[in-house]
C-alpha cells in the first residue's frame, strides 16, 4: 500500500491556496454568499425559535424549530458539493478554468451531494455503534468495579436508584477513559471516511465511501498530520476570533446538556452571528483551498494513473 508523503501533501496545499487565491475566491464566493445569507436568515431565527419553544416548555415548537434547520442543512449541502467539485478538479488539475464566479449543478456536483449524504448517515451510524459499544463497556466495568469494593456509591445507586454527587476516583477514571475512547474511534472513521471523499467522488465519478475507506488503510496518521497542519491553523483562528466576539466565557461555560442550558448558549450566541458569519464567509476560500488541495494531493499520490481518469499525478 502507497504512503502519502506528509510533507509534500502540506506544501501543496499551502502553494496551491496561496498561489491560486484568486480562482479559489472565483470558484467559492458566490456559493458561500448564499450559505451565508441562508444561515443568517435560517439559523438566527432558528436560534430565536429554539430558546422561545424551550423557555415555554413546548415540546411541539422545539421539533419545528430542528425539523427546519435540518432542511436548511439538507439544501446547504448543494453548495457545499458546488464549491467541492470545483476546487478538487481544479487541485487535480483536471479543470484550470477562471472565473469571476462559479455556479454550477450538473452531474458531479448531484454526485458529490449524494457522497455527502452517504458520509453523514454512515459516520452517524458507526458513531452510535461506537456509544452504544461505550455505553456497555463502561457498564461492565463500572459494575465489577463495585462488586470489586472500588465504586461504593454503586451499591447506594442500586438501592435508592439516584446517582451520587461525587463520584469515587475510579468511576470518574472509567468515565474519562470511555469518553476518550469515543473521541479518539470518532477522528480515526472520520478521517478514514472523508479525506478522499471528494477526490474519489470527482476523478473516479462514483459514490464509493470504501473506495475511500481502502485508499486511506495504513495512512490515518499521515491523513491526520496533514489536515493538523493545513485547516487545524484555520479552526484555530476561528476559534480566536469568536472568542473575542462573543467573550471568552461563552467559549469555556460548562454544559449539563439540557435543552434549556442549550437555548441559554444560543441566545447568548444569537446576537453575534452576523459577524462570525462575516468571519466564515472571510477565510472560506483558505479553509476550503487548504482542505480540498491536500486531499485531491494525497489521492494522487495513491491511486495510479489507470484508477484515476484524467487526474493529472505530477504534482506541480
């Protein structure tokens, strides 16, 4: 199996973004224009409905409020899947044309639609395998940790059926353990799964998450490296910014995970988003350049050219 070579991968992606700035912002603004006027005139009232359903207790008003943000998720895809297509087959240097704007829905992008919504359900799908798995094995362990003597309160739980304020030492350690377990088995399906999702899709004209899936095998590391270095700079400016817009306290506030600790973020949240939308719509074209290059690089570095129609496998 081939090895993509990290440091290559990075400096393409890098040169790429910054040497083709222009087509990138060509090919991403007008998309990203109608994400983010989507998202300001869905999603702030989105927010708005969530925090009046929660704060009335109406049940029926917080289903409303997700069923519309999930149809704006659902035609947000369309866009994503334009601005897809068009950076990887520009990266793989199967199109190098330039534009002043760029839209598009033919074949392909219908195409990469659908390999988006066959990443969503599949990464949603092992995910819950992956909880359920944790959930059941921090059962076990919690249990022969109190018939062990480790865990008394375990013994009080059963009896009175109420979960203990304080926690001994090693359910909390069992608990740290667990949750990190599912975050460490969610990064690796997921850049298993989406790395080579566009360049597949695109160079190969299929829908094909275990093409992908067989590509990367051996390489998660390498995979994960180069997205570290070329979007983790990206995400970190973001967070950055929107620290300093909302307040770093907003960023850091614990969370109990109710419904009305939710609405409390998002109602705090809601008066910023013309602004960290501003932001998004910003840095796209780095985010999206950055993100596309270095996966269309890494899939022409492991796929030869037979397997690839019309990629270009040289890297410039």
């Amino acid at each position: 199996m081939a090895k993509i070579p990290v440091g290559k991968t990075i400096a393409f992606s890098y040169g790429f973004t910054f040497g083709h700035i222009g087509a990138i912002i060509g090919k991403v603004w007008l998309p990203m224009l109608l994400l983010t006027l989507g998202g300001f005139f869905v999603v702030s009232p989105y927010y708005e409905s969530f925090s009046q359903a929660v704060a009335q207790d109406n049940t029926a008003l917080v289903e409303q409020a997700i069923a519309t943000l999930m149809i704006y998720i659902l035609i947000s895809l369309v866009f994503y899947a334009m601005i897809y297509v068009a950076l990887t087959r520009e990266a793989l240097g199967i199109s190098q044309s330039h534009s002043l704007f760029h839209f598009s829905l033919g074949a392909a992008e219908w195409r990469m639609y659908g390999a988006m919504i066959a990443f969503g359900f599949a990464f949603a799908i092992v995910m819950f395998l992956i909880v359920l798995a944790a959930v059941l094995l921090s059962s076990v362990a919690i249990g022969a940790l109190g018939a062990a003597g480790f865990a008394p309160e375990i013994a009080t739980v059963a009896k009175t059926g109420t979960a203990p304020k304080v926690m001994s030492p090693a359910v909390t350690a069992v608990g740290s353990l667990i949750s990190l377990f599912v975050m460490v088995a969610g990064v690796y399906v997921f850049v298993r799964l989406f790395s080579l999702l566009a360049p597949v899709t695109v160079a190969e004209e299929q829908i094909s998450l275990g093409r992908g899936w067989q590509l990367t095998a051996k390489n998660f590391w390498r995979l994960f490296l180069v997205l570290v270095a070329t979007i983790g700079p990206v995400f970190l400016l973001v967070l950055i910014c929107e620290a300093f817009v909302v307040g770093p306290d907003a960023m850091t506030m614990q969370s109990d995970g109710s419904f009305a600790d939710t609405a409390a973020r998002m109602e705090r949240m809601r008066p910023h988003l013309p602004v960290l939308y501003g932001l998004s719509f910003v840095l796209s074209p780095f985010m999206f350049g950055l993100l596309l290059s270095g996966s269309a690089f890494a899939y022409r570095a492991l796929v030869p050219p037979p397997a690839a129609r019309g990629v270009i496998l040289d890297a410039p």
